[in-house]
C-alpha cells in the first residue's frame, strides 16, 4: 500500500473504530486509536514533504478505483502527491495530531470523548481528502465534509443554545459560498470538458480571452469561471462578507477552534486558489479582485480584533486577518507566498489557540482578559508558549540575521504585494503595514493584559463559583454544566471569595503540543524560507504552483524600507499596547471614550450581524411566516387534509342522522322508495 493512502485512510478508519465501536472497545481505546492513526499519518507525511523540499521527489498520483462514469464525465478516485500536496499533509497532519493529543487533557472531564475524537479524526480525513484531490469533484467531497465536521464540532456541546447556534450559522454561511463552488465547478466542465485539475491546468491559458453567456450576457470565461471559484474560497476561508460564521465557532471546545483556525478549513479556501493558480492567473480581474478582498479582509479583521475582549475571540479575528495576508500573495501572483505563510501560520496559530487554551483552562474556563492578570508566575510554561507564538505572529526579527516564523512569512507577502508593481498590489501593501501594527497592538494587548499587572480573578463570576464549588463539594466539581464548560477541580484554601484561588499549570498532555509547536513558531520561517521564497526556490514549486521567478526576483529587488517597514509598525504596536496597558492603564478607557462612536463600530464587528440580521434573516422569517401561516395553514391544510377530513366529518353526520335504528323509519323510506320505483316506471 502506498504511504499516501495510509495516511488518508487511518484517519477515517480510526474515526470508525472510536465513532461507532466506543462502546464496545471503551474511552480509554477509542482516544489511543485516533490518536496513533494521526500520529502515524504525521510519521508518514514529513518524508513525503522532506523528499520534495530536497528535490528527489516528483510529482505522482495514486488512483484508488474508479468513482464516476457518465457520458463525457469520467473520472476516478485518486490520490494526487506534489510540492502542494506535501505541504498541506504535514500541516494538517502534524496540528491535527498535537490537537489530538492536547484534548487527552483538555477534555479530560467530558462524558462524550470518543464522539469528540471521532469528529477529530472525521474532520482530519476530509481536509486530507481534499488536498490529495486529483479532480474537482473529488475537492469537492472533501470541501464539504470539512463542513460537515465542522458542524459537528462547532456545535460539540449541543445542549449549549449559543453552540448549536453557531453551528449552524457556519453550517448556512458556507453554504453560500459552495454554491459559488459548485457553479464554478460546473462552468469549469461546461468550458473544459473535464474535471481533471491537471487537465484544467493544462488548458486554461488557451481559454484566455475568450467569452461565455451567464445571467443574459456575454463575459470573459476564466473571469467568472474565477470569481464563482473564489466565492467558495470566500465562505470557507472567512473572507469580508461572508466572515461571519468564524468568530461565532468559538462556542466549540478549544481543540476544534486550533484545528478549524489553524490547520484545516479556513485554510482550504487559500488552497484551492492556489492549486488553480494556473487559471486565477489567465484573468487579472480576477487576481485583482482577490488581492482586494484579501487586503480588505486583512485591515478589516484586525481593526476588531484591538477591541475584543473575550481571548479567544481575538485570536480568532486575527486568523481572518492573516487568511487575508494569504489571498493577497495569491492575487498578486505569489502563491508560493501564500503557502509559506499558510505553513507558518499553521504552527503560530496553533500555538496561541491551544495557548489560550490552557489559560482557560487554569482559570476555570473564564475567557475575559479583564479578569486575568499576573498569570505569568502562576503558569510559567503556558506563558512562554504563549510568548513564541506571540513573537511569530508580530513577525519579531531583524532583516538578514533571524525571525520567527511570521517574520519571513508575513514579510515576503508585503514584498509581493509591493513588487507587483500594481494598484491592488499597492492597496494590499498598504492594507498589509497597516494591519500589521494592529495586529502588533492587539497581540500584546492579549500578553499583557493575561500575563502582566495584577490580578483581577475577584471580579469574575466564573472563579467565584468555581472556588465555591472547590469548597462546597458539590455535585458540579468534577463535571460539565447545562452550557459545556468544563469547571475542573478546584484549588481554593480559604472561604473568602477567590482569595484561596491558585491557576494551575495544565497536564502533560496539553503542554506537549504546545513545546512542540513553540519550536514550529520559532523556526519555521527560518529553517523553510530559502525552498519557498529565495531565488532558485521555483524548482521547489516546480509546476505545483505558477510562482514565477521574475516576482521572486522582483521580491527581493524591493526598497530597504518596505524590507524595514514591518519591523517598525512591529515596535510601534508593542510600545502602544506597553504605554496603554503597563505604564498607563486608564489611558484605553479615556482613549476609547473621545472617541466612542468609533469605537462602538469596531467594538460591534461593523455591525456586520446587525446588517445581515436586517437584510436577510428578518425577511426570511416573515417570509417563512407567510408561507406557513397563509400558505401551508391557511391553503394546503385548509383544502387539503384538513378539508378532506372536514368533508367526511360533516358527511358522517348526516349519514349519523339517516341511520337511526328506529324500524318505522326504515319503514318509511323503503315505502317513499317504493313509491318513487313505481312512479318512475308509469312515467315511462
């Protein structure tokens, strides 16, 4: 059996084992064989990218059986291994593994774990099944059942209301964007004739140019075969407009937000832009709009992302952000950009997800920082993870010595977006610095305000029943609320509020993942960026990706200061966040009052909600009522079951009244009868 397929299908076996088999096999099986099928797979991955980065690997396919055979469609089922590919399985891999491992204990205390490491696995062999995809179709399977996973994740504690809303909210949002998917797929075979992603590759610059008949007018084909492409992208990779689903999946546990943020379905969407590179490059309106999307994206996420409050929610912002940084490369023509950052991005997000995390976790699953504080002597492990990934998310380093992982990443997007030498190019760069700072800002902000100044535990209901239960021994210490959280064990010494209360470090098996991914955030950038981005790194791509040399060249031909501007808005954004949360923490609450309105704007998400709740669910729900009340009660059960049942009942009463039981009755009607018979019979 060839690796590929090991590493595809062990997930999806290991889900079944522990989805279907718990209870015969137990919790205790069921978490060690999703968990040593991932880590197999991982063991598997890292050679499989090891060979392509050192060159001695080519690209190959592995079919696995036939799947469609229908007139001119015919295709098979087949696993697809190139520089892409490779990189996509050691991401997914690898996080999915750690997050698996992390959950032994984070969810050590939840009745439902082998369902909860089914879902992992489930959701590990659909995004594996999409990156492998040799066809459209196939991309399509795993597109959905990332969905699908993500669904079941997302609304993991379902007697939570706020869960099973957000699941469903992601569940309908990439609804919309798949059905741009599936025109874009369907256009695309119309056009082509195939679904083959090679084939398509292939062909599309001889379609250039050329036009196609859509909604009553004629356009440039590969323009709209693009954008309804991107739409799907849009919606999976949570970009401006359809965005709103990610910061909402937050209700799931903390292992599914690093899954879903890091390694697998926001990412999918940067994937399949670039894996069709070679086609989003035959239309500039196309790669234009989106560089400008991604660049909106990007500002957009984080200007939220300085106002939240809720850790996770902020880190959350931050990814939609960084998603963006990843479709501005693709748009400019840089996917290999892209990918770099996909692939750092991976391992620093992670981090700070399951860094968080363990912050929630010590603090008795309180997620306001304005009850933190201090936590930096309390869980001194947790702290430094936080503090890597924090450094490789602000892209900490110096030019030509050593970055951290977002250093080199984040950097060589800005350089692309600067070298391309277009309008939306120079939108993205200037979207990209200015996001930076804020990104810089909001990343402190999160640092300084768990880990530094003095402790604000008293003020948090969370800790205060905690602490209460720790001494009262009752019936929640050790298990799950109506709402999910874990309450965990308790560490108060005293009776006076939470004066007794310590933060605890977590378990081993949560702080594992998290010194394995620190070193990710630390050196991936370093040890990786002379394959992705250097010049000579295209043999890397070889014909993967349409990276061309010329932009790398250009990339690296760029001016000191756009080399350098990184670096200050960097600096600028941890001397703002020390002076407004160290040296002067009044200062935020003046700063936010002059000028509230604005504030309360960016506090509110742009009132995104507010507007779609107005535009769209609103009319929907009346809608919905119309055609309840008045068309389904008022219409079709009025003249349909109701009425037919109406009919008979009314029909029954009269009949009620003929059949009396009384003998002279009979009598009476056999005679009128009789009458009638004869009567009819003279007449004729």
């Amino acid at each position: 059996m060839h690796p590929i397929q090991l590493i595809v299908f062990l997930p999806l076996l290991a889900a079944l084992v522990a989805g279907l088999g718990a209870r015969l096999i137990g919790k205790v099986p069921a978490k060690l064989v999703t968990t040593g099928a991932l880590f197999a797979s991982c063991a598997l991955s890292w050679p499989i990218f090891l060979s392509f980065l050192s060159g001695s690997a080519e690209a190959s396919v592995v079919p696995v059986l036939q799947w469609v055979r229908s007139g001119n469609l015919d295709f098979q089922w087949a696993l697809r291994v190139d520089t892409l590919t490779a990189i996509m399985l050691v991401v997914i891999t690898s996080v999915s593994a750690l997050v698996h491992l992390y959950s032994w204990g984070y969810m050590d205390e939840d009745p439902d774990q082998p369902r909860f490491f089914a879902y992992l696995s489930l959701f590990t062999f659909a995004m594996l099944m999409l990156v492998t995809a040799d066809n459209l179709v196939q991309m399509f399977f795993g597109w959905e059942g990332v969905g699908l996973a993500s669904y079941l994740l997302i609304g993991f504690w379902f007697r939570k209301p706020s869960a099973n809303a957000a699941a469903m909210k992601a569940f309908v949002v990439n609804r919309v964007g798949d059905l741009g998917f599936m025109l874009g797929i369907f256009g695309t075979f119309l056009v082509f004739g195939t679904v083959s992603i090679p084939a398509i590759l292939a062909a599309a610059p001889g379609m250039a140019g050329s036009t196609i008949g859509f909604l009553g007018h004629r356009f440039d084909t590969m323009t709209v075969l693009c954008i309804l492409l991107f739409i799907g992208a849009m919606g999976k990779s949570a970009q401006l407009g359809l965005h709103t689903w990610l910061p909402d999946a937050m209700e799931g546990p903390t292992p599914v937000s690093a899954l879903i943020h890091a390694a697998t379905m926001v990412t999918a969407g940067v994937f399949m832009v670039c894996r069709l590179s070679p086609v989003f490059q035959t239309s500039e309106t196309a790669m234009t709009v989106v560089t400008y999307v991604g660049a909106a994206t990007c500002f957009f996420a984080a200007t939220i992302g300085t106002t939240q409050w809720d850790i996770k929610r902020v880190i959350a912002y931050s990814t939609c952000s960084q998603l963006g940084y990843m479709f501005v490369a693709a748009g400019v023509g840089a996917p290999g950009a892209a990918m770099f950052h996909l692939f750092t991005h991976a391992f620093f997000k992670a981090l700070l997800f399951l860094g968080a995390g363990s912050v929630i976790h010590a603090m008795h699953h309180e997620q306001d920082m304005r009850f933190y504080g201090g936590l930096r002597k309390h869980i001194p492990l947790t702290f430094w993870a936080m503090m890597m990934g924090t450094l490789a998310i602000t892209g900490v380093g110096i030019v030509d010595v050593f970055g951290f992982a977002g250093f080199y990443s984040k950097d060589s997007i800005l350089e692309a977006a600067y070298a391309s030498g277009t309008s939306a190019g120079h939108f993205g760069f200037w979207c990209g610095i200015t996001a930076a700072l804020m990104t810089s800002f909001y990343s402190w902000r999160l640092m300084f305000l768990t880990f530094w100044g003095k402790p604000r535990w008293d003020q948090s209901e969370h800790i205060q029943h905690a602490v209460h239960d720790a001494h009262g021994h009752d019936d929640h210490a050790h298990g799950h609320d109506d709402h999910g959280h874990d309450h965990g064990h308790g560490h108060g010494h005293s009776h006076d509020g939470t004066a007794g209360y310590h933060p605890h470090e977590s378990p081993l098996p949560m702080l594992l993942p998290l010194a394995l991914l620190s070193v990710g955030a630390v050196l991936a950038g370093y040890v990786f960026h002379h394959a992705f981005i250097s010049e000579g790194g295209g043999e890397f791509w070889k014909s993967s990706v349409a990276f061309s040399e010329h932009l790398i060249h250009a990339m690296h031909g760029v001016p000191e200061w756009v080399k350098w501007a990184p670096f200050g808005v960097m600096i600028t954004g941890l001397a703002v966040a020390y002076i407004a949360y160290i040296a002067n923490p009044g200062l935020p609450a003046v700063f936010s009052g002059a000028i509230g309105p604005l504030y309360r704007f960016v506090l509110n998400k742009w009132y995104f909600d507010e507007l779609y709740n107005a535009l769209f669910v609103k009319p929907a729900m009346a809608l919905g009522r119309v055609f309840w009340k008045q068309g389904d009660i008022g219409i079709i059960d009025r003249f349909g079951p109701n009425g037919a049942a109406a009919l008979v009942a009314r029909s029954s009463r009269i009949a009620v009244r003929l059949q009396s039981g009384y003998l002279n009755s009979y009598a009476l009607v056999m005679l009128v009868g009789l009458v009638g018979a004869v009567s009819w019979v003279i007449a004729k």
